[in-house]
C-alpha cells in the first residue's frame, strides 16, 4: 500500500466530530497524579478504546514510592475550596477552587483561616503566617514556615490562575502550609497595595486529604508481536486541553485509524506524566520498534501561539522513527499551493533538537527509538484557561492521522534506506543554515553523526534524574540556576547522564552545539562545574 492510499484511508477514519467528542469527556476530570480524578479519566479511556478491539488493561503503580532518580507523590484528593482578599473590611476579589481548579497546588494540605498578608521579596526574608511569593511551590513548602503560602507566576498567563504542584511523598507531609496560587495581575494589584502601607486580610479553606491508594495507567494493544508504542500523559489539572488532553485524545484517535488496519501491531499508554512511564516497561506486550511521545498537540496556534515540534532524540544516538514522523508531517500539513502549484505548510511545524520534559525522556534512556509531537510554546500553559476552545479538533484529527502514518511506515521500514540518508541529509542542512543565522560552531557535529549509537545497544537509565533530586542534594541556590539557564534542564536530566554512560566525549561541548545554544564563559563553567558534581555525586 502507497503512502497516498495509506493517507486517503486513514482520513477516511479520522472524524473531528469524534475528536471533540473526546476532549469533551476527558477535560471534565481533574486529573492530579494520584487523585481520584485521574482514575475516572483513565476509566473514560478505556471505555473507549474498548469497542475499538484492542486488549485493555488498568496497570496499578506504586504510589509513594521511588525508581531510579524518580519519586511517584502519595495519593491525594481535593473536594473543594477558595480564597478571598478583603481591603478595610471590603471584598477585593474572592477565588473558588470549582471556578478555578488550579487554585489549590497539587497534594497541598488541607486548612483553613484568616489572617493579613505579607509580602515576601524572596525566601531568604519571608515571615508572615499568610505570605504571597513567587516561588516554586515545593521549595516554598519545604522551606517557609507558614500557615498559608499565595503563590504566583509572572510566566504564566497574567489573568489566569496558573498550575503548580508539590508531589510530596507521605514523609514530606506537613499539617501546613495550605498552598494556594493566583493570577500574576491580581498579584500585582496586591502587591501595590501592600507596598503602599495598606493592609490586605486574606481567608481560605482548602479541602483536601492524603489517602492510602495505588496510582494508575491504561495499556491497550493489539497481539503480541513487536510494534509502536504510542504515549501521551493524561494528568494534569481540569481542564488542560492542550496539556494533555490534546494528546491523550490523539492517542485514542491513533488507536482507532491502526485497528482498521489488521497487519499493524500497535500499543498504547496513557500514564501520569514520568511517574507512570517509569513503571510501563515491564508491562508491555512486547518490545516497541519504536515510541511516538504525543505531549501537547493540535491547538489552535493563531490562539496559542504554539509551533508543532517534531523533537528527536540526542544526536549521538540513531533515528529511524524521527525520519518517518517527519516525513508523515511533511505528506499531511503540506496541503496549501503556492501561486506556482508547490505544496507549503497549512499548520506550523518545524525539527526541533532533543528537549527533555516529557514521557520521550524515560524511553531514550531505555535505549528505545523515540519521538516527540509537541507544540510550543502554549499560550495557557499551566493554566485554569487551558480550556478545549483552544484545541482544533481539525488539526487534532491530523495530528493523529500522521501519527497512524509514521507508526506504519516504521513497522513496514517503508523504503528505509532512502528515507533515512535523505533525513540525515536534512539533519546537516538544517543544522547548518541554522548556525549560520545564530553565529554556532557546529563542527563537532559532523563527526557526532557519523557515529551514531543503535539505540537498541546502548546503555542504559532506569530513569533520568529530575530537578527535585538536585535541589535535594544540592540546595536552593544551585537547582534556580538550572531552572533559569536556558538548556540546562534538559543537559542535566538526561542528555549529559545518557552521554556519560555511553562514553560519549565532551557532552557539553556537543550539547551546546546541538542545541545551538550560546552560553556565556560563566554560564559555560556553571554548567560544566554542576556536572561534575552530579557525575561524583548523583552517579555513582
């Protein structure tokens, strides 16, 4: 079968009616790791895909527990809440956790009260009983001895009350702080007023409770034989649209349009974001050919602002399923005619470098070849406003459809030697012209791609390490700085790990050049001097 007839067949399948059906069900839940939301979404899933044909099943995770550098939080659950600011006795503005699920941090404890606000600069200098900082949510809980910590974020949407979350394990529970979050513009009306001299009273009641009780995540395949797994997380708070019930639905479109093809094997998982992942391998039917990564995908962009980011894995390491996505994104989104009759992009996109912060991160440690769909940046991220009116069921349809495409034209190995020096050529030409426009040294690139790792015989992580693992060995100071260098995230949590145990030389050097990244020499030797660090430290 023609990739054209593959196309023409599987966009027979692909219905948006049907894929904003989906989002409908899914972005009613609240779907926290370890609530009882995500487990009505999970149940949603498999109902679904249940009439599709496919073997399903509801795999208990550890909850409060650790593999490798990963922690899964206890569960928890949230019933309700709000918070309230009043000025000289006058109501300023009062949120409720039903209007604004985000309100209250993930796996906060639960309370209630009054008191005046303070404002901390900081969390060097903050005393209060009720304080408004901008700080992560676990390091102000950890280190803040209140009764109630505001929190805000001046990245996020400024009218939107954004997400954050504490994932505590069951030691690190504490009677309080109740950890709220709020809108960077009513922080900043707040902010002004306290600043002034005038005294803001702030009440609040959080309903929440830890509770003894496994998490979950939803496999679904088809047979036994080898085929791709396609993953997208399906946690986060009500309604997350584009994080992530945008892929999460994909997935199930995915499963559709490749059960109506009966020579393709396939498999499927919806999981909690890494803390799922983590524990997947040893479920799987078999070992995937390759793995699909769907995080965040067919918005709306002219509301998102979002590009589609066909990210790849570290360049050390070879890529088959990487040319096929590409290309399977070529054949859908190219659909708009020049004046000359050329096929141009109806929907942006683009080849990204490897970027870590998703479900791919877990698999490439394993040594599996994977992808991922990804779009940003999203304009409502880690919002209550990430709602489905952002998502286009249209382009979330093609999403799906090309997924379906790449994932058959893996299995088959459609054409594999020509497809796969043509992408490598693309990778040098991209590589090149994109370090022409940013003034990048990429020669040490060249020799990189000549000798590629086979992902299948690499060695391998359990997990990749995470930030809170650093902030726990290292300390405040250092785990913002990773937080704020651009790259170092991704460096530290799994490229530089991955690198080292694979012999790989000067991952800094190469990392930086991959990602085309210009650090200054302070910023260089930040990184540098943090590696050593964690390579005498962390892997030991």
């Amino acid at each position: 079968m023609s990739i054209v007839d593959l196309v023409d067949r599987f966009k027979k399948l692909g219905h948006p009616g049907l894929t904003r059906d989906y989002l409908k069900k899914l972005t009613v839940h609240h779907r926290i790791q370890g609530s009882i939301g995500l487990i009505e979404a999970l149940k949603t899933v498999k109902e679904i895909v249940d009439e599709f044909g496919l073997e399903t099943k509801m795999i208990d995770i550890p909850a409060d527990s650790e593999k490798g550098f990963m922690e899964s939080p206890v569960s928890w659950d949230v019933k309700n809440g709000f918070l309230e600011f009043k000025r000289n006795g006058t109501l300023l503005t009062r949120y409720y956790y039903y209007d604004h699920p985000t309100l209250i941090a993930a796996h906060s404890p639960r309370g209630e009260g009054c008191g005046t606000l303070k404002l901390c600069v900081g969390l060097d200098k903050c005393e209060g009983e009720s304080v408004l900082v901008e700080a992560p949510a676990y390091i102000a809980y950890k280190e803040l001895d209140a009764d109630l910590l505001v929190l805000y974020d001046s990245k996020r949407y400024p009218e939107a009350v954004p997400y954050t979350g504490l994932f505590l394990r069951s030691s690190e529970v504490k009677r309080k702080p109740a950890v709220f979050n709020i809108p960077a513009s009513m922080a900043t009306k707040l902010i002004s007023q306290i600043q002034k001299g005038v005294e803001i009273e702030v009440c609040w009641s959080s309903d929440t409770e830890y509770v003894e009780r496994p998490h979950y995540m939803l496999l679904a395949h088809r047979g036994n034989p080898q085929g791709v797994l396609y993953i997208s997380h399906i946690c986060h708070p009500k309604p997350g649209g584009h994080d992530n019930s945008s892929g999460s639905v994909a997935n199930i479109l995915v499963a559709y349009i490749l059960s109506q093809i009966r020579e393709i094997s396939h498999i499927h998982a919806w999981v909690p974001e890494y803390t799922g992942t983590i524990f997947l391998r040893e479920h799987l039917p078999a070992e995937p050919i390759g793995v699909i990564n769907l995080d965040m995908v067919g918005s709306k962009q002219w509301i998102t602002d979002s590009t589609l980011n066909v990210v790849i894995p570290p360049l050390f390491i070879k890529q088959k399923i990487s040319a096929y996505t590409f290309l399977a994104s070529k054949v859908i989104l190219d659909e708009v005619s020049s004046f000359g009759g050329f096929k141009l992009p109806r929907y942006r996109y683009s080849l990204s470098p490897y970027s870590a912060g998703s479900d791919h991160d877990v698999t490439i440690g394993w040594g599996l070849d994977s992808v991922m769909l990804n779009e940003w940046p999203s304009k409502y991220y880690h919002t209550d406003m990430d709602d489905i009116d952002a998502i286009s069921p249209i382009s979330l349809t093609n999403i799906a459809i090309i997924t379906s495409l790449a994932g058959v034209l893996t299995h088959k190995l459609y054409r594999e030697d020509s497809i796969l020096e043509a992408f490598n050529n693309y990778l040098k030409s991209w590589y090149a012209i994109e370090a022409l426009k940013y003034g990048v040294d990429i020669s040490i690139l060249s020799k990189v791609l000549k000798n590629r790792l086979n992902p299948g015989n690499i060695n391998t992580l359990i997990t990749p390490l995470t930030l809170k693992i650093l902030y726990k060995k290292f300390g405040r100071e250092l785990y913002m700085k990773i937080r704020e260098l651009k790259g170092a995230y991704s460096f530290f949590t799994l490229y530089a790990p991955l690198a080292h145990i694979n012999n790989i030389q000067d991952p800094v050097t190469l990392f930086q050049a991959e990602n085309l990244l210009v650090w200054s020499v302070e910023e260089r030797k930040f990184i540098e001097d943090v590696w050593s660090r964690i390579r005498e430290d962390v892997l030991k």
